[in-house]
C-alpha cells in the first residue's frame, strides 16, 4: 500500500491537472524524470509553461496561514528555468480542493492568508468552462 505522502501528493496533481484542463489549458506528461510535473500550454496566448505541484498546508501556528514548501528533492528552491508556475492544492477533509496557480519567485516557501491567496494568486475553479472549447472548434 502506498504511503500516505504518496496518496497525497498524486491526488493534488490529480486534481491541478483538473483545474487546468476545466479552464482550457492544454496539458502535457513527461515520460522522463524532470524537475516538473507536466507542461501546460495557455489557452489564451498559446505559451506553455512548467508547473510544479504543490500541497498546501494550513499553519494553525501561524492563525490558519496557507503554506507552500516550494522545494525540490534536496530541500533547495527550484530555480526559474527548471519550473515557471507552481500550482497549489489546498485539499481540506470534507470540502471541494481549492486550486491556485502562481509564478516560481525562487523562494522555498509561499505564504498566505485565506483571504490575500484569492487576491495575490490565481484562483482555477474546478468547473467546466466549455467556452474555451466551443471557440476553438468554431473556428
């Protein structure tokens, strides 16, 4: 049986994978070992960045502050040209995940509140958007 950190960490691709694909990003799995987890192309201007995903963690010592361990393997940050965009899950016991997308500023850590994450990173709903879909086969 696979360990629970093991659990965790597929469940939280899983679902930013999810996210990505509801809200027309396009998305793409390595077959080899690299210091992302897949490639993401943007539905609206067509780049493609790398994305690291990320659980977050609720800090109850630090009033509920959301958290994100943003480092590799050996405990070092990721550098800019190895991932572009981490996505973070924050997948609470009885509650629909709530998924953000921001830029890879080098740090190891990325914090924030409840209330500045809406506002400071971008928020991916979970729902469908066919809009990106249906434009593009109209075209």
């Amino acid at each position: 049986m696979a360990h629970i950190t093991e659990v965790v960490g597929v469940y939280s691709e899983l679902v930013a994978e999810l996210a990505l694909l509801a809200n027309g990003f396009t998305v793409l799995r390595t077959r080899t070992a690299e210091p992302f987890d897949f490639k993401a192309t943007d539905p609206v201007n067509g780049f493609e960045y790398k994305i690291q995903v990320k659980t977050i963690r609720k800090r109850m010592d630090r009033g509920g502050e959301l958290v994100v361990y943003a480092t590799n393997g050996r405990g070092q940050p990721y550098s800019q040209s190895d991932v572009d965009y981490f996505i973070g899950v924050l997948a609470e016991e009885g509650e629909v995940p709530r998924v953000y997308m921001f830029e890879n500023r080098g740090l190891t850590e990325y914090w924030a509140t409840e209330a500045r994450a809406s506002k400071r990173w971008i928020e991916l709903p979970l729902w469908f958007n066919r809009e990106y879909y249906i434009k593009e086969s109209v075209v």
